[in-house]
C-alpha cells in the first residue's frame, strides 16, 4: 500500500507541476485565467491518467475504460473545484492570478487524490472472485 500511495503522490505531483507550469506560461503570455487554467487541466489530465492506470496502479485489476470513467469523474469534480475556487480567489483581488491558481489547483489535487484512491482506480471484488472483467475475457476462460 505505502509503495502504491508513493507512486500515486509522484505521479500526481507530475500532474499538477504540468498543469501549474502550462497555466503559469500561458498566464503569462496573456491568456485569461481561466482558459489557461482549462488547458493546463485538459493536458494534466492524460499525464495522469498514463501515469496512474500505467504506474501508480499497474497492479490493479482495473479495466483500463473502467478506470477511465471513474477517473474522467473524479477529474471534473476536481477541476470545477479548482475552476469555482480560482473564481473566488480573483473576483477577490487580493492574490495575484498565478498565487490563485496555485491555491486552487493544490486543493483540488488533494480532494482528486482522495477520490481516486478511495473509488476510481480501486480492484473491485466481488464474492467468487473479481469483477469488471472484459466481457470478451469471461468468454475465453470458460
């Protein structure tokens, strides 16, 4: 467990410096907050995934689309709360865009870490043995 929750926090470590390096560029190439923020998240995203289903989690008998949806919800619940939060922080004034996107991209990655370890890359078990097997791989182990 603790070798699967370093990989997970380096992994998303990984994600979030691309995120924040892609927002902070093109923040400061003059893209509007938000749009960056978006953009950064979209190619953060796939980082994470790769890296979760191929690395943090390559020991799970997840399915790769199963893991995929679960893991596109658990992302898009984190980006509105980053999104919803950036909002916040600069309809406030007081942070600059870059320190409001910092904060809001870190909080998101700790409720996305939650999420994804407790629900979207989790082996699921059934009595009798695993569940989410490929309907093509039930066919040929019977």
């Amino acid at each position: 467990m603790w070798r699967q929750l370093l990989r997970f926090g380096m992994v998303g470590l990984l994600a979030t410096f691309v995120h924040m390096m892609i927002g902070f560029l093109l923040i400061q190439s003059t893209w509007h907050p938000l749009l960056a923020n978006l953009l950064a998240f979209t190619i953060a995203f796939v980082v994470s995934f790769i890296g979760h289903l191929g690395f943090s989690f390559a020991d799970q008998e997840v399915s790769a689309s199963s893991a995929l949806w679960k893991f596109a919800l658990v992302a898009l619940i984190g980006f509105a709360i980053n999104e919803g939060l950036l909002i916040m922080l600069l309809s406030e004034g007081d942070l600059s865009d870059t320190v409001s996107l910092w904060i809001s991209t870190g909080s998101a990655a700790v409720l996305t870490f939650a999420l994804s370890r407790l629900w979207a890359f989790r082996t699921p078990h059934k009595a009798g043995g695993p569940v989410d097997v490929e309907p093509s791989a039930n066919l040929t182990n019977q």
